[in-house]
C-alpha cells in the first residue's frame, strides 16, 4: 500500500498560546439613600396600587351580585309571561263557540237573529 498518506501531520502545527484571563475587580457597591420625595411617592403608589385593587374587587363582587339578582328577575319574568300565554289559551277555550253551543244546548237555550245587535266601536 501506500506509504504516504493525505492525513496531516499534527505535530507540525504549533498551538497558539492562549490569551490570559484579565481579572477585573469587582466594583465597589455603593449604596444611595432614598430622599423623603422618593419614599413618599413609593408609599403613594403602594398605596394607590391597594385602594385600586380592593376598589376591583368590590366591583367584581357588586357586579356579580347585580348580574345575579338580574338571572332572577329574568327567570321570574319567563314564568310570569308562561302563566299569561297558558291563561289567555284558557280564556280561549272557555269563551270558544263550541263551548257556548254546548252550554245552550244543555240548558235548553236558543239563538234568535232577531236578538243578535253587532257592535263596532
């Protein structure tokens, strides 16, 4: 076989050195105190920041009350305008021509033209 090969000799290559690491000192942590202006205007938005938050809460709550009291009303409206359409076909049927000719005809009554008066408002 062949006694050349294509491989690369790695030992003529020389390695780069390295750059050394620059150790920077750590800054000096210097702590600011807070001026009155600034504390106020922290405690004020806290603040703020809390009235804001109950005030959500509570409105939450009366909505879902009102939302609530609403289901109500429009649950017992449902049933109220179920009991006038069932009363009104009642009405129907009680006041119907079949039922009055049945009545008249049980008690022995009968219709004359000659006592029939058509009004029209």
């Amino acid at each position: 076989m062949r006694e050349e090969s294509t491989a690369r000799n790695l030992q003529d290559y020389q390695v780069a050195p390295q750059p050394e690491k620059v150790v920077q000192a750590a800054p000096k942590v210097h702590s600011v105190k807070l001026s009155k202006f600034e504390t106020f205007s922290i405690v004020g938005l806290s603040l703020l920041t809390l009235v804001l938050m109950v005030a959500l809460v509570s409105i939450k709550v009366s909505m879902t009350s009102s939302q609530n009291e609403l289901d109500s009303l429009t649950n017992q409206i449902s049933k109220t305008n179920t009991s006038n359409v069932n009363l009104k076909q009642e009405i129907s049927e009680l006041s119907s021509f079949d039922r009055f000719s049945s009545f008249a005809k049980k008690h022995n009554l009968k219709m004359s033209d000659n006592n029939v008066r058509n009004i029209s408002k």
